[in-house]
C-alpha cells in the first residue's frame, strides 16, 4: 500500500512539474521495491526534466531506463523514451 502511494505521489508531482518531490517520492518507492518499474521510470522522467532545466542527471535517466527495459523490455512507454533520448540527446 506504501509502494502505491509513493508511486501516485510521484506521478502527481510530475503532473505538475514538480520534479524535486516527485523525485524523493519515486527514491522512496524504491526502497520499499527496488526494481519497480514505474518508479524507475518516472524517476527517469525527472531526471530528464532536471537535465532539460541545465543539471547534471542525464546519464542518471539513462541507467533508469535502462534498468526497467531490462526488467520489463515490453513496456511501451520505458520503450519510447529510451527511443526519444537516444535520438534527440546523443
């Protein structure tokens, strides 16, 4: 229940772009279920808009992405964004 709740903390704090808490909401997910793919994946997204916005958490989004493909490598939307980054910013 404690995982569900993090995981829709960090997707409303994404709704409204705030990165920083949906950021520890998605670290605190993942406590509790390390290899959660939503929350590595909206960690992601974070750490995307962070870099976008000029800091340094881009290789970081990648490592995330990354993770959850390998974890679940059907998973159309970790799918798209590891197609869009590898387009667009390398």
């Amino acid at each position: 229940m404690l995982l569900s709740l993090y995981l829709n903390l960090a997707a409303c704090y994404l709704k409204i772009k705030d990165c920083e808490n949906a950021l520890a909401a998605c670290n605190e997910a993942l406590i509790l279920h390390p290899l959660n793919v939503k929350a590595l994946y909206r960690r992601s997204r974070c750490r995307i808009a962070k870099w976008d916005a000029g800091l340094k958490d881009f290789k970081l989004a990648i490592n995330d992405l990354n993770l959850a493909h390998e974890i679940d490598p059907d998973l159309s939307p970790v799918t798209k964004e590891l197609k869009k980054i590898k387009k667009e910013y390398i």
